[in-house]
C-alpha cells in the first residue's frame, strides 16, 4: 500500500465503507470477467440499514438525491473490495451508470449523479474518471431514488 | 459435451430454445469483442410468435412478467447459441440487465427479472450467476413489457 | 488511411464532425479499458451549439428524434477520434444503447435510435454494425431528447 493507494486514501478521508448486502434477486454483486469487473446495480443505503426511497422532482430533492448517490457508490466501494481484496487491485473505474427515480419533469440528474461520481475520483485519482450514462426512470424496486452500476479495469492476478 | 455442459442441461431441462428472429431495427443480436460477447435487448417472444406487450402495474401482474422475462431469456440464450455455435462455449454470463415496461408505482422489478435470471443459472450453474440491474421504464419499443440484455464471458478460439 | 477507412469514408459522405464539448458533470467522454472504449452518454448538439430537447410523444415526433440520434451519434464519433487520433483504430462497434426521453404511450424507439446506428454503419461498413438497446425514459438530464452510449472494440497500440 504506497502512499498514493485507494485504500490510504479511504483511511485519510475518513471514510469506512458499509458492509456487503445479500443480493435481494437471484444475481451477484460483482463478476469479473478477464480484466473487467462488472458491478451491478447497487442501492443507496444509509448507515443505519435504511434504504433510500422516493423520487426525484417529488418526494427528494436535488441534495437528498446527491446524498443517495454517494451513499450507493459506498456501497458499490465495498462490494469492489469484498471482490478484489483491495481497491488498489482497481486500474481504473471505466463506465459508471445512474438511473434516478424521478418525475417525468426532473432534469438535474446531472448534480445528482455527481454524488456518485466524485468518490470515485476523490479514492482514486485520476483512475477514478470515468465514462458515464445518467438517466431518469420511471420506477426502480422498492421504490429507490436511483441506483448505480459501474466497470472496473482490473489488475491481473 | 460433458455431463455438466450447459447444452446437456438445457436437454435434462426439456428447454426448446426458440428461432432467432430478424432484428427490427439496424442492429444485429450480438457482437463478439475479444472474450466478451455482447448480447442487445432481447424481446419476450412466445412460442406462438406473439410479443408480450403492456405495462407492468397496469395491464401485466408480477407473474406475467416474471414470464415474460423466462421467454426474453430463453430467446436471448438462443442468440448465443447461434453466435458461438453451442452454449458450452460459455464460460460465465457476467452481467444482465432487464429493462422493465412500468408504471411509475411499480416496484416488483426484482421478482420480475429474477424470471430471465433463474434460466441462466438453470443452465450454466455458477457460471450463470451474474451482475444485474433491473430498472423500471416508462416506455418501450412495440409496447413490449420487458427487454433484456447481457455480457457473457466466452472461451477462445 | 486506405481505401476503405473510416476515415476517408466520412471525407467521401462530408461529414464534419464536431468539437468535442466539456462533459457537463464529474465525468469524463470515455475511457479506454484494454481493447475496449466505453464511450459515455453523448448528447444532441445541433451545429449551431443548441441541444435537442424534449420529449418524444409530445413536442418532439419520430422525424425529430431520427435527427436527434444522428446528431447524438456525431457526437460520439467526434469523442471516439479524439480519445484514438483516428476512427480507423476501431475494430468493431460493439454495443449502442440509445435512450430516449419519451411519454409513457410512445412506441417508435426502434426508428428513433436507427438514427444513431446508421451513421456507424455508413462510417465504419460491417465494422459499425452492432448490438444494441433503445429504451424510454421518463426523463433525462436538461430536458435532453435522447442519449446514446456505447462500447467500441479497438486495435493493440
């Protein structure tokens, strides 16, 4: 772990990373193929085990909706070192995805899913940047305010 | 063919895939890129050769999509058998997506897609189990009620 | 730059790409992972620097959407020369996925995101033909009338 590590860099920000839920579908978290790891679709959930819930342009506003973000990119954060061992196996964070529960009139997923983005960037550096898509749907399970799905490069073995 | 070859299990399971149709637009099925093989949106075609069509929370229960999702599934693995001549080729399905045809009340997506999930890991064991995100939209292409898509990891040449 | 380079076709169709625009959030156009390029959300920026807004279904018909998804993919075209130096570095168009910002009742994505396929074809021959997703969302960030993504297979530098 050198001194411009992931993982020394989680530790000077303060930030410790959830534990890893059990899928609440028949899929998996995480699957690496070759030197891509595939993340799926990971869920705002806030330190005391609650969920997220509600929608953009209603229920949440444009802060709440942030505040999810970074909170499921956490989660996706744990779910990337359960999976490696380490964030620093990570090379570089490629795609990230958003999709944000929201009113057919919402249009700022843009600074929502910032909050998704910038941990990513503030972990790893410049390997964090990445490729993005965020969108508004019109539903998600359990009625999430948004989830968030990403690829990684990885190191070899 | 070994015993556990996801071909011999599709046989034990009496699973028929279905013919590959003609893509409705100017796309093609799949496209192979190195060791991965991308698989676009697959359609829930009945054996009859109708779509299923409508809205989840509206027209369509859980348990109708949860079937629609089977027969997206089912015409999605026949895609990749076409592309890469037998299933067995398959070395793991890394990462599904289902796109869910909604009202915005809906929540039910997980029980939904778990119906094109479960395929999967009926034919391929634990090299069927992937990543996924389920989400839930407002509109889709012929009203159709759900679409899948997915990257599978593939054997060399 | 040979006969049949992406490059020398789009001479021969006179298409002039765009500038590449600054990414509106913390993200940036794409990112290269091994022998793939994620290419991220692009957007519809008409020449004279205006974006295409609005919902497909309501202010927006299929005629203006097709144009859109033109434009969107231009766009995209212009990130994939920047990022490589040139579009004959690229092997294959694996994966489009087009999202477009439409009513609940709205059916057409099909010919919608035609328009953003059929550039990488003209472009790049069987090379741009690829697997593909079009979706409808509820709602997308500024009002966008549609998005498109994709992944695109490249050559060993």
């Amino acid at each position: 772990m050198t001194a411009d590590s992931p993982e020394a860099r989680l530790a000077e920000l303060n930030i410790e990373l959830p534990a890893v839920r059990t899928p609440a579908g028949t899929f998996v978290h995480a699957v690496r193929a070759g030197s891509l790891l595939f993340v799926g679709g990971h869920l705002p959930w806030r330190a005391d085990g609650t969920l997220v819930q509600g929608k953009l342009g209603a229920e949440l506003d444009v802060e709440a909706g942030h505040e999810a973000a970074q909170l499921a990119a956490l989660s996706a954060l744990a779910t990337i070192r359960a999976e490696l061992g380490s964030l620093d196996k990570v090379l570089r964070i490629a795609k990230l995805n958003g999709v944000v529960n929201s009113t057919p009139g919402f249009m700022q997923h843009t600074q929502v899913i910032n909050g998704a983005s910038d941990p990513f960037v503030a972990v790893f550096g410049y390997r964090g940047q990445h490729a993005r898509l965020a969108v508004g749907v019109s539903s998600l399970p359990f009625n999430l305010a948004l989830e968030i799905e990403l690829v990684a490069e990885i190191a070899a073995e």
